[in-house]
C-alpha cells in the first residue's frame, strides 16, 4: 500500500441501519427527511459519515441517536454497498445493517440539527430515498426473511408477547404472502419457540385470544 497514491485520497465510509418496527401487525421502516445538500428534502434511511477515530458501531449508534433520538437498538450487520458514484460528494462505501425496535416504547425526533422530519414506512410505500437507500431496504427486507424463517428475531418487536393472529399477520407482512391459518399455528406451536401465558388480548376483532411469548 502507498499511502501517498492519489487514488487512496478522498474515499470515506457510511454507516446506514434499516430500522424495522412492527406497527399492529405491519412491518414498516423508519425514514428520516434530509435537512443538507446533497439530497436536500429527501427521505432517508438512519445514518451517516463514520469518524476516523471510531469504531462501526461507535459510529453507528451515533448516528441513530443525533438523528432519531433513538439509544436502545438491536442491530445486525448486514451487507456492504460500495458502487464508486453512489455519493455525488466522494467515494463513501457503506455498511449496513437491520435494525430492530418495538414501536411501544419508542419516541421518535421529529427535527434534528440534520432532519427535518422522520416517520415510520410500510415496505410497500416506499418513497424515492436518498443515495442507494431503496437498494439497501430491498436487501434488509431479503435477509430479514431469512432470520424470520430459520431464528426467533421477531421476539424484539413483541417483548410484551403476541397472540397468534398478530404473529401471523407479521409473518405475512415480512414474507409478502398469506398463510394458512391452521397450518400456520400447527408448525410454529410444533417449533417449540414459543410458550403460552395466562393472559389474553384483542387483535382485529373482539375476540380475545392468548398471548405468547418466545422462548429466551
């Protein structure tokens, strides 16, 4: 390496998390509108420039709580987008990563010193985002397919428990498809993942129905 090579120079690094709720059985994303150039009055995903004296995650937390206020997050990483001209400014390769929090016990900054405003997506009404933020909600939604059907990962958005109708609509909404109800509740309840309490609430409907939770 010769640190002297011009083409080194000016090359810096993004640290962008998808930020994933679920809101009454829906998936959504947080975005948050840019309040600087470049994409002025844009929406974008959570994040930002890495300082060279930290560490990615450092920087990462950083980031969500300048720009969403938020502290306590779950995060996984998730991949690396390094096209040359993804930013109009300089070479920034970024790393990305899932996010996950429950909508109940969060508050959301609306501005900041760098948004003028953030709020929470359905996948399916994504707007035009900043830089490559569509490309890198598309890959978070494929990988968190993946964790839904192979780990317990929803057990962050649900800490309170769930009842089965809920879980199941949250399923739907990840894999963008319906399930059948039976079949459903016969091979998560066969999983061994989840254990039922003695209380009850009402999703959709008036009927109560049992709340459960994931195993630890």
């Amino acid at each position: 390496m010769e640190v002297n090579n011009p083409k080194y120079r000016n090359q810096g690094i993004h640290v962008i998390t998808t930020i994933f709720t679920v809101d009454k059985g829906e998936l959504k994303v947080l975005l948050i509108k840019r309040k600087n150039n470049p994409y002025q009055g844009f929406w974008a995903l959570t994040g930002g420039a890495l300082y060279n004296d930290e560490d990615l995650e450092e920087g990462l937390f950083r980031e969500i709580k300048e720009k969403t206020g938020l502290t306590d997050i779950e995060v996984r990483l998730s991949n690396v987008f390094g096209k040359k001209d993804r930013s109009p400014v300089m070479r920034m390769v970024a790393i990305s990563y899932i996010g996950m929090v429950d909508i109940d016990k969060v508050n959301i900054l609306k501005d900041t010193l760098k948004t003028s405003n953030a709020a929470w997506f359905t996948i399916n009404d994504i707007p035009p985002l900043a830089y490559d933020h569509n490309e890198i909600i598309e890959d978070a939604i494929k990988k968190l397919k993946k964790m839904v059907l192979s780990t317990n990962i929803l057990k962050v958005f649900f800490p309170d428990g769930f009842t089965l109708p809920e879980l199941q609509k949250i399923y739907e909404s990840i894999l963008e498809k319906k399930l059948d109800r039976r079949n459903f509740r016969k091979k998560l309840l066969n999983t061994n993942q989840i254990i039922p309490t003695e209380e009850e609430k009402i999703f959709e409907g008036k009927k109560k129905a049992k709340i459960y939770k994931f195993k630890e």
